[in-house]
C-alpha cells in the first residue's frame, strides 16, 4: 500500500506529465518520469485511471506502462488503420482473437470503436503483462485472456523479454533479454481443446512469428475462412507470398486510413491482410 508522501509524489510526476506531454505536447516528461521510476517504487504497480474502462495498475517502469498511460491521454498508438480495416472486414457481432495481445491497449481500442462483439479473446505468453490484461477482462464485457503463446507446433518456447521493454519481447534472443520458457499451442488445437467459438477475425502480432501462427490455423481457414490481419515488419514478401492461404487476397493496410491495398506494399503500412475471396 502506497504512503501518503509516495502518493503525492507520484500523482504530481504524473500530473506533470499529463500537462506537459498530453496537453502541451512538449517534449522531455517521459525522460523525467523514467527518471523517476527509477526511485519511486510505487510507480511498478500505479493506480492508472483509464477513461472507458477504470482503473489498471500498471507499471511505468516498463514500456507497456508508458503505453497505458498515452491511451489514458487519448492517443492509441499507431493501428488507427488497422481498426478502420478491421470495422470494414468483420461481420456485425464478431468473435476476435488478438494474438500477441501484448498489454491490451489495441483490444481496448478495439472494444471501443466495434459497434459491438460477440466476444475478444486475448492471448499474450509474456507473463508480466497478463496481470493487467486480467484486469481489463474485468473490465471490458465479453473479453478473455490467455497466457498463451501460439506457433505452428505445440510445445514449449524461450520468449526473449529485454528489461523495461516488455512490449517487443519476441522469440528472436537480443542482448540483455531475459529468456522465460512459455507454453506454445497452435489456433487449431486450442479450438479442439476448448470448444471456443472459431473466430470471425484473427489479429497477430508476434514480433515476427505471424507466418507459423497462421500455420497453426490451417482447419479454421479451411472450415471458417476467417479475416486475417498481421504484422509484415519481421517477414519477407516471398515468406508473406508462401503463407497466404488458397482462396484468399493478399492487401497491405494502410497505416492512416485502413485502405486495403492489394499485395505486398510495405511504404502503406507495417500490416497485412489475407481477406477471404
């Protein structure tokens, strides 16, 4: 439980922050919040009120903090394009998966702007962050989140988190990362072991595993056809062009304004679409 000095000294750093980096937008709060993170420990677990959802404690000594605490001042990050696509794709009422849910500022937006969903489930094999991906389930209807990672095979995987960086923890090793042994399933068997819903839509963001992951969901495309939407930055065109599943379109989304642009197109956008013919 936080003191009544440690209260008042982190409401006023983020306070601060709030006036100069949301409302004046000027540069130099985020180095002094870091800073600040550094001495004041209550800033790993803050009490973060989150307009339209309540309150997440999060961790700002940590990148998916810092995340958090931007999508409180209104700025959603960078798939503004993505969610427009996604609104054009998915049917009225669909089940969505979000593979590689990271800390759960994408689902966030997401709920927000889909008219309404049948269901979101979350998967995310980081096990730092499934502590405030638990409380946004809490907080969003019909949401679920699974401490998960997903490939093309089951089994065990080494997840390579870099310190304070938890947002790009990825399966490639890099410098400085701490390796954690994390449980790896496919889509298509998760869907025989649970009975879930198949999904109407599929999100990956994987730091560059998206190609095995759509592997991994080779049944459901046949029998569902699915929308699938993922990140291209870690893959080449020929592997993009390996991996597109017969009776599907291949677009780039384009990063402002969602437009589907047919075929590889990485000057538009950082993710792809295979679209159902």
């Amino acid at each position: 439980m936080m003191s009544q000095k440690s209260t008042l000294r982190s409401a006023a750093l983020i306070g601060f922050y709030r006036f100069w980096h949301g409302w004046l937008h000027f540069k130099g709060a985020g180095v002094l919040l870091r800073i600040g993170a550094r001495f004041f420990p209550e800033l790993a677990h803050y009490p973060l009120s989150v307009p339209g959802i309540g309150t997440l404690n999060v961790n700002l000594r940590d990148a998916s903090g810092f995340a958090w605490l931007n999508y409180s001042l209104d700025e959603a990050g960078h798939e503004d394009g993505m969610i427009a696509a996604l609104k054009k794709l998915a049917p009225p009422n669909p089940v969505v998966w979000d593979i590689g849910a990271n800390a759960g500022f994408f689902v966030a937006t997401l709920a927000k702007r889909l008219a309404s969903h049948a269901e979101i489930r979350m998967f995310e094999p980081n096990p730092g962050l499934m502590a405030v991906l638990q409380q946004l389930v809490a907080c969003l209807p019909n949401t679920q989140a699974h401490h998960l990672a997903f490939s093309d095979v089951a089994g065990n995987l080494v997840l390579h988190i870099p310190p304070g960086q938890s947002t790009v923890a990825s399966l490639t090793p890099k410098p400085g990362s701490v390796p954690v042994t994390v449980a790896c399933t496919t889509g298509d068997l998760f869907l025989k072991t649970t009975g879930a819903a198949d999904p109407d839509v599929v999100i990956i963001d994987t730091e560059g595993n998206d190609a095995c992951v759509i592997l991994g969901l080779n049944e459901l495309i046949q029998r569902k056809q699915p929308v699938i939407f993922f990140e291209h930055l870690f893959l080449s065109e020929d592997v993009v062009r390996a991996t597109l599943p017969a009776g599907y379109r291949h677009f780039t989304v384009d990063d402002c304004s969602g437009e589907l642009v047919p075929g590889w197109n990485p000057n538009r956008g950082h993710n792809s679409a295979f679209v159902p013919v």
